[in-house]
C-alpha cells in the first residue's frame, strides 16, 4: 500500500488538488491557464497537471485573481 503524500509535499497537482490548496475555484484555475504569464502548466497527452512551486510563486505575484 503505498502511503499517501500530501499536497504541500508534490511536484505536481491536479486541478482538484490545486483548487483545494490554494482556495480558489476550478474553473477559475483553468481559465488562468490561458494568462499570457502562465509557466505552472504541463501536459501529458489529454492530461494537465500544474508545477506546485510555480503556481504558488504566480499566484504570490498576483494582486487581483
């Protein structure tokens, strides 16, 4: 059985686990993928995950989400 990591702990997150983590809707995190200024993305086929450290640092030069 394979233990369970917690969010502040990955690399990578889903949408789901992005939302829960920063308090921010999810349909509000995928229209931020399409901010010019957007790096936090990786795609793996149909797939996308967001880069943790890079969305929290996006996310800190924000004033207004």
């Amino acid at each position: 059985m394979r233990e369970k990591v917690s969010i502040p702990q990955k690399l990578l997150l889903t949408v789901d686990e992005a939302a829960e983590y920063s308090n921010i809707g999810q349909q509000r995190i995928r229209e931020l993928f399409h901010e010019p200024d957007c790096d936090f993305l990786l795609r793996k086929g149909t797939v996308t995950l967001i880069k943790r450290t890079k969305f929290e640092q996006y996310l800190m030069k924000k004033e207004v989400l």
